[in-house]
C-alpha cells in the first residue's frame, strides 16, 4: 500500500503518508506543555503515524485561542515543547507544530488577548458555546505587522531548537493570514492592503522570516472553491504559487468548512487540494472528513502526496497499525458527531475527547466473571466488549431481533450513515460475547444462566407529554425504523436533536413536515457546524418551523396551542411526538450484584453512555 510507504517533505523523512493534523485538545496550562500532552501525541507516535503536528500554538501572548492553548511566545516554554518534540521523534514519527494567530477573532475570554487585525472590522469571537457574539478589532500599525513577523521568525527558532523537524503555519480558517488575504477584512490602503500582492505580502514576509531560521515550512492554506471572503478562484490558486515560489515546502488544503460533521459529504475540500496539486510541485496534504478507505485510494492514485486524518485518528489512534495488519474493520470509525469539538467551543472550554473514544486501561483479569447484560444498545454493547477483553464471560440478552438499541433508529437516515458504520464496528467487536436476541430478561432467565453479576443498560423511551388527545400521535422511533408510516402533511412536536433529524428524514421521503418548538429556536442541543447544516438542509427541504410554541390539546387532526399568548392551530395527517425521552425501565428481581449504565439511568448522548460503560467495564 502506497499510503504506509515513506515520503519527504524537504529533507524531512516521514515513515507513511499519513498526517495528525494539528488538533486542539486544551492539555496545555498556561500556555505550557503538560505530562497529558507528551503522552497525547506520544500515542500517535507509538501508533506509527507518519507526521504528527502538534495543535496551533501561539507566537504573540495577545493571540490565543484556548484557556488550555498551547504557547510558543517565549523561551520559557521550551522545556516542554523540547520533551513534546523528542516524545514524538524517538517514536519514529516526524515533529511538526502550527503556529497560530486568530489575529481578530482573539477571544478576549483568554487573559491577556487582543483582537488585532490587518483593519478595525468586526470579528465572531468562537469559543463562547452557542452565543458567539461579534466585537470589533483593533488595526495593527504597520510597525506591529513587522514586529508579528519577527514574532513567527522567533516562534520558529524555538521551535528548531526543541527539536521540531518542521513547521505548519496556519494561513486557513479565518485567522490572522486569512483576514490579511480577505479583502472583505482587509480594508487597509498601504503595502499589506488593496493589490492581491499586498494582502499576501504578509504571508510572504512571515515564510521568508521562518525559512531564514532555517527549518521546513508547511503553509496551511484555505482551497474552497468556490472562494469565499471576496477572495477569487483564481487567487486561491495564485497564492498557493506564489508560496511555492517563495519557497514553502508543502501546502496543507484545508478550507472554509473544516469540521465537517455526518450531513456533510465526506472529503469536500478535496477538490481545492486537486486543483493546487495541478498548480504546484511541492508535495501537497489533503485533509476533511477523509475516512481510511478514501485515504487509501487517494493516495494510491497519487491525487495527493500526504493525507491528514484528524478526527479519524482521535476515535482510532491504532489506526495505521490495523491498516499495516490489514484490519481496517477492526479501526473504530469517527462518526463526525463533533462531540470533540463541541466541548472545546463549549462556553467553559473542555478538553475535546472523543465521544467513542474513551481510552480506558483495558487490563486482563485474574478471575474471569460470569456477566450478563441486559440491552444490547450503545452502553450494553461497549461495556461487553471490555469486559470480553479482559477476559469476563459476557452474555448480552437483548429482546430485539438486533443489537443497537436507539442507535438504530438514530442512525437510520441517509445523512447518519457515519453513526451506522459506528454501529457495525461495536457489533463487529462482540466476538467473544454470547448475544441472545429476541429474548426477554426475566428472573428465570437470568438464574438459568448464572451470572455473578448484572448489568442493567435497558435505555430509554419516549417520555410523551401529558396532552389531551397526544395518545393519537405517533413516536419518532417507530417512524424512524418504518415500524409507522406518516401521512403526507406530517407535524414534529419538539425541535431538538430527534425531531429535527425525524423532520428531515420524513422530508427526504417527501412529507411536508412542520416542527413545533416550545423553545426560542429550533436544534439548539447540536454542535454549531453540526446544526449550522443541518438547519441548512431543512431549509432546503421546505421543513417549517414555529418556535415558541405553547401545546394545549390535539383534536380532530389538529394540534392546538399558543405563541406568545396567541392562539395557533396546526393541521396535519400524523402528528410525530419527539419531545424527549425517559430512561426504560425494568421489572426484574436479582440476587446478584447490579449496576446500571447509559440512558436509563438518564438520557444523554453516545458519548455518556460510551464511558459510562467502559468505566464500569475497565474496573469490574
Ligand atoms: C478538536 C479539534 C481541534 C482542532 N484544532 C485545530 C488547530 O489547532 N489548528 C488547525 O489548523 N486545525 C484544527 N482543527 C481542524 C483539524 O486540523 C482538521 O482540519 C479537521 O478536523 C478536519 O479533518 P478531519 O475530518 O480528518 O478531522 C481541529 C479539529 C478538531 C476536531
Ligand atoms: S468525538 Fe465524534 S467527531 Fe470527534 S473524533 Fe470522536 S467520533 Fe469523531
């Protein structure tokens, strides 16, 4: 395979063609290199991943992202980026880091940052959970262009002199160097302003100051075409020249939409990384969304030279292992729920794990177990494979025909086909666990088996609210698995994460569907990339929506309420219930000890349930 053979970027030696993308995690404190983040990307390294480059760090204390961000502003950050650099490097993988500048999207929640931008326009300051608010920066003078320049050039001399093999400068995303690019945000009318040769003049500057240093450069540009920030096709391709020109030593295409979550297609900014490839003859990285199986064949293809798989490699750190063993369904897919992401934009900024991931110590036991679970859902099915693993003799009494629990319904749509991969990896991974399907948990049941201890991973059901005349309505479980069909006019009540992916499954069908929410607005439990698509696709499929909405009765094909103390009613053929769900439960007496994971003990998402199970798993 092509993709696990070597390749250079300048001198640099990089073991296979597959990249870590730099990837925030908020492990740094204070800007510092902690012992979590050695042992972070470490574990890459150890997992034979060709480059590794650590997570954007700051060059100016005024621009960072993150209460947890890394920082590279001053030498006293040098004992830990050394240690980060040799971790990496003595396990055979190449050392990169990002330098990072949000320029005027500096979040003034981190101490000590300072919107500055190429001119005095508004910024949406991120890291602020769902109210992300707009504020103006402030305009550098061209002496503080120059100094920020100096700023890179001592950036990269640290980073040289820790033992880094290369750098990635992030000119993508909307930071400091896009807002340069963009004449939308560049307004200024000296030499960094105005000509396309002005506002890429600063990016110039920076790469001839990082390349005097004496160390390889990667420029992690924007490829989305079309272009956006009033910046043309044709200077994207322009740009990415002229850096070649300028001596760069590889271009990372990243673009507009980076975080793609599961609505969105799969490798969408590829197509900006073709057309630079065409344009340029230094070695080119793809990146977003790319699954193992694309990463293969691109590569293969020689459509481009290296491919960074982020959030594929979180969810499955052996991931270049199992592809060398020729495992590659035993990699645990990234369902793009960007659960990672989502808690590091959180308004108290988390650090991002992933959701499927949870990294528990798997040890064996010296004295094996009899266990039985009751549910084969998420929780029931996690908790078996660990403790399988560990070498417990697990049974699975599941009363459904398959295993998956709500998984199933909740990956069922054409846009969830990311969360079904999930969901036939886990299957995939029960090999030592004895399922029993259509079988009920009785007491009876259980004794026959024997067990020593029980796991009760039952789930949840829909938790209907008590309306007159709601008992006429259908559940979006059972429209979700076709157990129900829906008229043609069809009315969702509740706009959350279930009835908003049930309104648009019903709208692919062809259903004219309307959402009724009590809250202000519709889907506001989804990560932001997550929702912003998701809310595009509703649009697009004629999905309405009323927010606010007050239920008081159904009758007569009719839902009545209020919004705002004025009355509406609603027409439709089927009335969908999807206004949350309770946990399940379970009537059964045992005589053994039992505990009790995922959503019935309380609803939540995969993530909850995926770590509720591996604790318990890891330490029974
Ligand atoms: C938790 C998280 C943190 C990220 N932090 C950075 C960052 O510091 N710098 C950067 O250029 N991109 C960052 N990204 C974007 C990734 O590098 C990558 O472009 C994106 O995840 C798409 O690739 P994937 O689909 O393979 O995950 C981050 C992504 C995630 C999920
Ligand atoms: S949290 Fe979700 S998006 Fe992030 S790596 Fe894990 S599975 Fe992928």
């Amino acid at each position: 395979m092509k993709i696990l053979e070597s390749c250079y970027i300048s001198d640099v030696r990089i073991q296979n063609r597959i990249v870590l993308p730099a990837m925030a995690m908020n492990l740094a404190r204070d800007g510092y290199v902690t012992r979590e983040m050695i042992e972070h990307y470490g574990k890459f390294a150890r997992n034979n991943v060709g480059l590794v480059i650590v997570e954007g760090a700051a060059v100016d204390p005024r621009g960072k992202d993150l209460h947890g961000g890394l920082a590279i502003y001053s030498d006293k950050f040098c004992i830990g980026l050394n240690e980060l650099a040799e971790e990496i490097k003595y396990n055979g993988s190449a050392a990169g880091i990002q330098f990072l500048h949000p320029g005027g999207c500096a979040t003034p929640k981190v101490e000590g940052n300072e919107p500055i931008a190429p001119s005095s326009v508004e910024y949406t300051m991120f890291m602020h959970g769902k109210k992300s608010f707009k504020a103006k920066a402030r305009e550098l003078s061209r002496e503080e262009i120059r100094s920020l320049v100096e700023m890179f050039a001592e950036a990269a001399g640290r980073a040289k002199d820790c033992g880094f093999d290369l750098v990635e400068i992030n000119a993508a995303h909307g930071w400091l160097f896009s807002q340069f690019l963009s004449p939308n945000t560049n307004k200024r009318s000296d030499e960094y302003g105005g000509s396309f040769e002005n506002r890429i003049r600063f990016s110039l500057e920076v790469l001839e100051a990082v390349k005097s240093v004496g160390i390889p450069v990667i420029f992690r540009i924007d490829g989305s075409f079309p272009s956006y920030g009033g910046v043309s096709d044709d200077e994207i391709l322009k740009y990415a020249v002229e850096l070649e020109k300028a001596g760069v030593d590889c271009l990372h295409v990243s673009g507009g939409f980076a975080i793609t979550p599961m609505i969105v297609k799969r490798g969408i900014l590829l197509s900006g990384a073709f057309k630079i490839k065409s344009a340029v003859k230094v070695p080119v990285i793809g990146v977003g969304g790319i699954s193992v199986e694309m990463a293969v064949d691109l590569i293969e293809k020689g459509k481009i030279d290296l491919v960074a798989l982020g959030r594929a490699l979180l969810a499955d750190p052996e991931l270049v292992i199992k592809l060398s063993e020729k495992r590659i369904k035993d990699i645990r897919p990234c369902t793009r729920c960007n659960d990672c992401i989502d808690r590091l934009f959180s308004s108290r900024q988390f650090i991002a794990k992933c959701s499927i991931n949870p990294e528990v110590k798997i040890e064996k036991v010296e004295k094996p177990k009899k266990i039985v679970v009751i549910g084969g859902g998420v929780a029931g099915m996690e908790f078996a494979r660990i403790a399988s693993i560990r070498g417990h003799k697990v049974t699975i009494i599941e009363k459904d025909q398959q295993l998956g629990g709500n998984l199933i319904p909740a990956s069922i749509s054409s846009f969830k086909s990311d969360l079904r991969s999930y969901l036939e990896w886990l299957k995939g991974q029960l090999k030592n666990v004895e399922v029993l399907l259509k079988t009920e948990a009785t007491s009876e049941k259980i004794k026959e088996i024997g067990p020593e201890l029980v796991v009760i991973a039952v789930g949840s059901e829909h938790d209907i609210p008590n309306i007159p005349g709601i008992e006429t309505s259908l559940k979006a479980v059972d429209v979700l698995t076709g157990k129900v069909k829906t008229g043609k006019r069809v009315v969702i009540l509740g706009g959350g994460r279930i009835g908003c992916e049930t309104a648009l499954h019903l709208a692919e069908e062809g259903k004219e569907v309307t959402i009724l929410e009590i809250l202000s607005d519709i889907a506001l439990d989804l990560e932001r990339n997550y929702r912003f698509a998701l809310l595009r696709e509703l649009r697009n499929k004629n999905v309405k929506w009323l927010c606010n909405f007050k239920a008081e009765k159904v009758a007569e094909r009719k839902i009545f309420g209020s919004i705002d103390g004025k009355k509406v009613e609603v027409e439709f053929d089927s009335l969908v219930v999807a206004t949350g769900m309770k946990p399940r439960k379970i009537d059964i007496k045992l005589e053994v000890p039992t505990y009790y994971i995922g959503d019935c003990v309380k609803p939540r998402n995969v993530g909850s349930a995926v770590y509720e199970a591996a604790n318990l798993a890891s330490r029974i």
